[in-house]
C-alpha cells in the first residue's frame, strides 16, 4: 500500500490553493514602496516639461533653492557634471536623466527638488523658472520620415534623421514568388494605439547611501532588481556588492515597471550627495505621461491566399513609433521585439517581415503592457488578418482557421520567421471554444437579427504565443543572458525557504512557487515561505517579465527541489540502513523497495542532513540552481465573444466570452484563471475604452483617468474559461507553460473581430481601438474605416 500524501491535500500541483500573499493585502497589510519611512528621510518631486519639443534657453531655480525646507535642487547642467545627464536604455540607445539641451516630449524630466516633504518639494519645483524655445513637433511616424523633418535625437552623433531600425526577417524573394501564385491577395493596414499599463501603484523609489559603510540601498517599483543592480554598478561607476536593491510589495507591474527611468537614478544621485534617504513617488499624471508606454504600431499587413483557404505566404510592414528615446526592453537580437512569432499557429510556408522603428516627440515606449516583446501586436495584426482574408475568400472564420492550424501531429514545427513550437492541440481548443459558444446557433441568430436591422456579431482570436523570455543562446538583454535561477534552503524541522530571480508584481509567485516545492518534495505548500526582490538574498535572475516566472524560474524551483530530493534519498539510504539502489521515492517519502513498510519522512531526512548525516557528507539541506530552459514555452488560446452593436449610436455591449486556454499543466487553477480574467478585462478595456494619444503640438491626450478608462466590475463583462486541454510543455520538467500575459495579447482581436462582424456587409473593413461609440457610429453612418492614429484635434 502506497503511503504516499495526497498532493491537493497539501497544496501540491493543481491545487486551487488561497494566495497567501492575500493575508496580508486584504487585510491593508502590504508593504509598498510608498509605506516606507527611513528616519532622517527626505522627498523628491520631479518638474517635467510643458512641451513636446523645445530647445531649453535656460534654468534659473534660485526662486526654489530660497524656499525653506529644500535641501537640493537638481538640473541637468549639474547631472552632466557627473556624467549623469544621460543614461543607457535597454535597447543599446541613451535617455536624458534630466534634460540639458532640449526637452524631446511632454513630459520630460527637467529638473527635481529635494525637500523636507513631498509639497515643499513639489511648490519648489514651480518655482523653477525654465525658458524654452519651441519647436516644430512630431507625433508620428510618417511626420518623422517627411522631408524637412526636425532631426529629434540632434543630441547623436550621426543621427541625421529620425530613423532608430530598418529591420526584416524571414524569406523575401520567396514571399514575393508566392504572392504571385496567389488565387486572391488581401490587405489590411492596422493602427495599434498607444496603451498605457496604468498599475494601481506609480513608480518610485527610496534610495539610502550611507556614507560610513558605503552601501548604497535603494527600494523601489522594479520587475527586474538585479538588472537594476547592474545598470546602478554600470552607470554610477558604484561597486556591485555595495549596492541593494529591495522590490518590496508591488502594486501591478504589466510591464510599467521594467523601464529604468530617471527618478530612480535622481533619487539615487540626491541619497549620496544629501547623505540622506530620498524618497520619489511618482503621481498618476506622472505616470500616465511619463512611463513606459506599449505598442503604437502601424501595420500593413497582406496575405496570399489560394481560392480553397490555403495561406501561401504572409508579408508585413510594420512602422512603430517609440517615441524620444529607444528605451524598450527586447532581446537584443530583435529590434522590433518577438513581432515575428505572428502566425505561428499557423502553417504558412514564407512569409516576411519588414519593420522599421523611429522617434518622435512622445514619452518613450513601445513595449511594456502583457506583451511579452510585442507579441501582443503580432497576434492581433494576425488574428484581425486572418480575419479579413476570411472575409475576401468568402470562408467561415473558424473553418479558415482550422484549415491553416499547425496539427497535432507536425509539432515540432518551425514558423516561416523562425521560431520552433513544440506542442498544442489548437483544434481541439477550437472545439471547445465554438461549442461552449454555440456557434452554429449564434450564426443562425445573428442572421435573423439582421433582417430585424439588429447587428450581432462573433470574433474569433486564436493563438500560441511565446512565453518565458530565455534561452540564453537567443535571448539577452544588453549581452545579460536570459536564464533564471531558484535557491531553497530545507531548515532541520523540514520547513522551507525558496527563493527565485523572479519578482512577483501580484501573479502569485508566493503561493505558487511553494506548490511547485510540494510537488517535487511533499512538503506540505504552508511549510515552505517564498522570497523575492531582495538582492541581497536571492539568487541573480532576469526578473518577472514576458510570463517568463513560470517557464524559466518555476522550472528553475523544480530542478532545486530535485537536487534537494537527490541529497535526501542519501540520506534516506543512511537512515534506512541500505544503499541507495534499493530506496524508492513516493510523495513526500522514501522506503526500502522491498519492505516498503520501512521509510522515512522527506522532513526526517532534513533532520538527517542537520544532525545525522553519513560520514564524509556535507551537513545541510539547501541548494540553488540556475536554469537555461531549451525553448520558450508555447500556450495556445481560443477567445470568441459575440456582441450586439447599436447602430443608432454605436455603443457595442459584450453578449457572450468564451476563452479556452491551453497553458500545459496548471500549478495553481485559480491563479490561472484569475490571471486570464485579469487579461481578458485589460483586452477589453483596449478594445473598448481606453484612448491615450496626442494632438499636433504633442499634448498627451488622456493622461488622467477621466479619459483613460480603467475597467471596474460594473463595466466588465462575465467570461467563461475552460481548461480542458492540457498539452504539457515538452521542455518544462513540471509541463507548464506561460499564462500571465495570453488573455491581454489574445483577448483583443476577439473583441475588434466580432464588433467587425457585426458590421460585415457594410464595406468598413476596419476600425482601429479603442472602438469608441463614435468611431463605430461614424463607420456605420459613412460606410467608411475609421482611424484613431495621431495626431487628434486639440479641441475634440
Ligand atoms: N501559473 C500556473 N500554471 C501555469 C502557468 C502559470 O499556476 N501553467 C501561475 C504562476 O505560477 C504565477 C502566475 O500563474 O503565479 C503567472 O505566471 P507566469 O505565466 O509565469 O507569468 P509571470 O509570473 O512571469 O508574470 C508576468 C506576467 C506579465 S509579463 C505581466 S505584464 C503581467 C502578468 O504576468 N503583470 C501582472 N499578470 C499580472 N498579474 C497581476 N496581478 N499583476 C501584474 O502586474
Ligand atoms: Cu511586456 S509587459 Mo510583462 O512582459 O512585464
């Protein structure tokens, strides 16, 4: 009889396990950046710039200086001193700390004050007196390629237009053949707006430089800590082992906060030349104008198509605007992120890829919202393609979808851009999906409601996305390859500590990086506490980004745990007084093959390791272990939502949501689920509401939360998952595969498709998002595409 614990039992893998990070936030237990207080602390505001583009004629802060309670006045003159004016981006491009020569978008650091307290600090910055020299602004990028254009990076040696990559991949001579073969070529040019992750919590950091011990520790809003130690070692010219970065609770990253932005350096520099600890916390209107923004992207996309569906080729354009400063974080080797995992779902013999990127007069962005790399861009520029070469060929959306999918039995499959996926059961998903939609019904519906003049309509986003940003042969950030690592130290009473390079921002790493434990080890999950963002403590990683927690870290915490049980069975084979040959593992357990009665506990053998180990042993049950994962791990999803559009004013309400994800083997079920709806409420907030864009002198429209809607409960529609597929990720040592980012990158298109649909027959072949009431209102009165791309009238 198999003494072996019940995994759920003790919060092993696919354990709905309660977070236990939740005790602490729902009681208002957390512990933020904002609720620290160091004794002798001081407060930073930071003046941004009024305008878009403008020479900078001079600064006089001697008006803030006099104001009692400033203790520093910060200017770019006086960070240039240092060296510090500029720092590095992580895209092998500069940004300006604080600006020197001209301010590049509304927004910009211009100057910060040091203060007794945040509004002494923030009335001292109005009293800088700063005079600027306009000049001719650019909010877009076909205004950044014109003839005459201003040159916006003049600060560059040989930068003599606003051109930051001409890039491609993939095959161009053979896209070209096929495209001449093709039956019907269709064409689709697509704007993704600006979005803006908008976390609850801003950015901000505290920094404390002590001058007796020469230690330098700041806490701060970062996703990356140990690539924040590195840059501050690189930058500052500051030793390594002298620096601590603490990520303490985070109040939502989506991206926001892997950028490195310059109050962290400001706030750095104020600590070691006060001698004091300097606190910034970034405002909302800070936040909304300033951080890192996501896509803003023009695509034009073609595909070539046989009359009978078979997709022969695919080529894309894309013109991506990154505003004053190439400052996104992507794998070095790929200018324009991992847009070119588009169609991978599919099985498309050429296709090929042209991007080129330039700089105008916005805040610096381009990459970071639940995007892992733009792949948030690539699947709706596929999903909303696919769906228009439906349209043209005359197919059903999901027969021309299940024509084209990569099937079961061709995995591994290499993409027409290069990547290798290695597992799904896309049809089935598929299957899934449009029967839990009920779609043969809803098509008959839909077309009975349109003899009545009533407009519904379905939209079908289907996808496999890569997740889990590493192997270090292909992936690094600035040569910092991508890999990640895991540390866990079992105490004598069998308790456990697990620590990773990752850093949770709300994904619920705490509660289930102990499962992963549980599963490898039996030791029940509320015996093992987990610890992140402290690098002084945890082992070096790469940080939380592109879901890469699960894929590289978790599976980093399993291969720990393995090397733990390793030692245990040693131990075993001590206590049990047999070799190690003859000593069997069952959860939480080893016993002699042959008595099994004969075992001892996993905690038993920890007590071993501290107080009872073989002769010659190293005491001690704790290890660490850095994993380099073979691929990046390929989730696949099914987003259908039905709709009803009003064509008297527009307004599009959600009928129906149907996600079917397929993330390999779930750790924690609820944790993903609440991750999908999660990504499911942002996709339909982008589809629906959310608008941040700019008008001709640059103005950032939509930089408060009147404009720029968050979602609540009461505007959110309901969705129904589904987890019954499960294809196991073939490299992962547990199967699991990414999840946090596949509803946002996925949900999208879904929503745009199905408002489409339900304006199929009119002619209006697109709408760019938001898909505002008034957009949808005017495309349907004036049977016309309607774009949202920048820049907007000042006076709308
Ligand atoms: N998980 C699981 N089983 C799987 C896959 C994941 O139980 N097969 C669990 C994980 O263990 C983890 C969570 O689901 O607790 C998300 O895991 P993963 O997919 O590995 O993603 P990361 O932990 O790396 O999170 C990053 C991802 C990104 S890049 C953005 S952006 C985003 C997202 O997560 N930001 C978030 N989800 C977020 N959710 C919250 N609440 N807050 C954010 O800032
Ligand atoms: Cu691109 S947003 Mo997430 O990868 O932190």
């Amino acid at each position: 009889m198999s003494q072996a614990l019940d995994e759920i039992k003790i919060g092993g893998l696919g354990a709905s396990r309660k977070r236990v990070e939740d005790n602490r936030f729902i009681r208002g237990k957390g512990n933020y950046t904002d609720d620290i207080t160091l004794p002798g602390m001081l407060h930073m505001e930071i003046l941004r710039s009024p305008l878009a583009h403008a020479r900078i004629v001079s600064i006089d802060a001697s008006k803030a200086w006099d104001i009692p309670g400033v203790h520093l006045v910060l200017t770019g003159e006086m960070m240039a001193t240092r060296n510090l004016a500029w720092m590095p981006t992580l895209s092998y491009d500069t940004q300006a700390v604080l600006a020197t020569d001209k301010v590049r978008f509304q927004g910009q650091e211009v100057a910060c004050v040091i203060a007794d307290d945040p509004y002494i600090a923030k009335d001292a910055c109005e009293a800088i007196e700063v005079e600027y020299e306009p000049l001719p602004v650019i909010v877009n990028p076909e205004q950044a390629v014109a003839e005459g254009a201003p040159v916006i990076r003049d600060d560059k040696e040989n930068q003599d237009s606003n051109v930051i990559f001409d890039w491609e991949v993939g095959d161009a001579a053979g896209t070209d053949r096929a495209f001449e073969q093709a039956d019907v070529i269709s064409k689709l040019r697509l704007h993704y707006p600006r979005s803006h992750p908008s976390p609850i919590e801003c950015c901000g950091s505290i920094a404390d430089f002590n001058r007796a011990t020469s230690k330098l520790t700041v806490y701060m809003t970062t996703q990356a800590p140990h690539i924040i130690r590195a840059a501050v070692a690189l930058v500052a010219e500051l030793p390594e082992h002298m620096i601590r970065i603490i990520s303490p609770d985070i109040g939502g990253g989506f991206g926001n906060k892997v950028p490195v932005y310059p109050g962290y350096v400001c706030s750095i520099l104020a600590s070691i030349l006060l001698e004091r600890p300097v606190k910034w916390i970034e405002d909302k209107t800070g936040n909304l104008i300033s951080t890192g923004f996501a896509r803003d992207i023009y695509l034009d996309g073609e595909m070539a198509l046989r009359r009978d569906g078979k997709i022969l080729a695919v080529r894309m354009h894309c013109d991506s605007d990154h505003g004053a400063f190439f400052s996104d974080a992507q794998p070095s080797k790929f200018k324009i992120g991992l847009l070119h995992s588009a169609f991978a779902a599919y099985d498309i013999p050429v296709a090929h890829l042209s991007a080129r990127g330039t700089y105008s007069n916005k805040a610096p962005g381009g990459v970071a919202y639940r995007c892992s790399f733009r792949v948030t861009e690539a699947m709706f520029f596929q999903e909303r393609m696919m769906q228009a070469a439906a349209d043209d060929l005359g197919l059903d959306q999901a027969e021309f979808r299940r024509m084209n999918f990569v099937r079961d039995e061709d995995f591994p499959h290499r993409t027409p851009f290069g990547f290798l996926t290695d597992s799904g059961q896309y049809a089935k998903c598929l299957e899934v999906g449009l029967k839990a939609i009920g779609y043969e019904d809803f098509r008959r519906q839909q077309a009975s409601a349109r003899e009545r003049g009533r407009l519904l309509g379905l939209g079908i986003s289907t996808m496999t996305e890569p997740l889990g940003a590493g192997n270090s042969r292909e992936y690094d950030i600035l040569g910092i390859k991508m890999f990640d690592s895991a540390e866990l130290k079992v105490h004598m009473t069998g308790k456990a500590i697990v620590r990773t390079g990752a850093r949770t921002q709300g994904q619920g790493h705490e509660t289930t990086w102990a499962q992963i434990v549980s599963h490898e080890l039996g030791i029940p999950a509320e015996d093992v506490v987990v610890e992140e963002g402290d690098t002084d403590t945890a082992p070096f990683g790469m940080g939380t980004y592109a879901s890469r927690s699960t894929p590289v870290a978790g599976a980093a915490v399993a291969m720990v745990s393995r090397k733990i049980r390793a030692k245990a069975r040693k131990l075993a084979a001590h206590l049990l007084e047999v070799s190690e040959e003859d000593v069997e593992w069952e959860l939480g357990r080893f016993y002699v093959r042959s008595a099994p009665d004969r075992g001892v506990t996993i905690q038993e053998c920890a007590m071993a390791a501290y107080s009872n180990m073989p002769d010659g042993m190293e005491p001690g049950l704790e290890n660490t272990a850095y994993y380099d994962p073979p691929n990046l791990t390929w989730p696949f999803a099914v987003y259908i939502v039905t709709v009803e559009v009003d064509p008297e004013t527009g307004v599009w309400d959600v009928l129906t949501t149907v996600a079917v994800d397929d993330c390999g083997v779930r750790i924690n079920p609820m944790i993903v689920e609440g991750q999908i709806m999660g990504g499911l409420t942002e996709a339909y907030a982008m589809a629906n509401m959310q608008f941040i864009t700019f008008d001709a002198e640059g103005n950032c429209v939509g930089s408060n939360y009147m404009d720029y809607l968050l979602p609540t409960a009461w505007e959110t529609p309901g969705f129904e998952l589904h987890s019954e597929v499960v294809t196991p990720c073939p490299h992962h040592p547990i199967g699991a595969k990414g999840i946090g980012e596949c509803a946002a990158v996925g949900g999208p298109a879904a929503f745009v498709n199905a408002v489409m649909d339900a304006l199929s027959g009119t002619g209006v072949r697109n709408i760019d998002m938001p898909l505002l009431p008034d957009r949808v209102w005017e495309a349907i009165t004036y049977r016309r595409d309607v774009s949202g791309a920048p820049p907007v009238r000042s006076d709308d």
